[in-house]
C-alpha cells in the first residue's frame, strides 16, 4: 500500500451524502497518514475516535438512524482510503 497516493477528492466526492467531520476529518486523517508512512495505525484511531464520539450520542438518546449513518459514513471513507492506497498491479501487464 502506498498512503502518499491518498486524494480527498477521491474520496469525498460532491453530492448529498451524509458527512461529519467530527467523526472523521479526511483532510486531517490524510495528512497523518503522510507523515506516518503506514495506514493501519491512523485508521484504527480515527475508527477508535469515531466510534467513542458514535458511543456518546448513543447515550444522549440522539436518533439512532443518524448514529448508523454516521458509522456508515465512516466505515465507507475509511475503505475508500485502503482501495486508493493500494498499489494494483498495471493492467497492460
């Protein structure tokens, strides 16, 4: 996997699709990734850092089907991140 390939252009397309930075800001979570040089440990802690945040609006009674968007959300951005950083093999080989 190559985590300098990462594009949040990619990865957040325009449109109507539900977005929450403050369960996962894909600007910043890249840029860790840079720096860091591996996907793994950013990912987990950005899923980590999600879920808690998820957790605490459970217990505030928010609207669950926000909640399983949210989650939804995350989870969709994150394999979004993992399917651009592979390296695929070229298709003229």
């Amino acid at each position: 996997m190559n985590p300098n390939n990462l594009d949040t252009e990619e990865i957040e397309p325009n449109g109507d699709f539900y977005a929450d930075k403050g369960l996962l800001d894909l600007e910043q979570l890249c840029a860790r990734i840079s720096k860091a040089g591996s996907l793994v440990p950013s990912l987990n802690t950005a899923l980590q850092k999600s879920s808690k945040i998820l957790h605490e609006r459970y217990t505030r009674n928010v609207n669950i089907s926000e909640i399983v968007h949210g989650r939804a959300w995350v989870v969709d951005k994150i394999l979004c991140l993992v399917w651009q950083a592979q390296n695929w093999p070229d298709g003229n080989d």
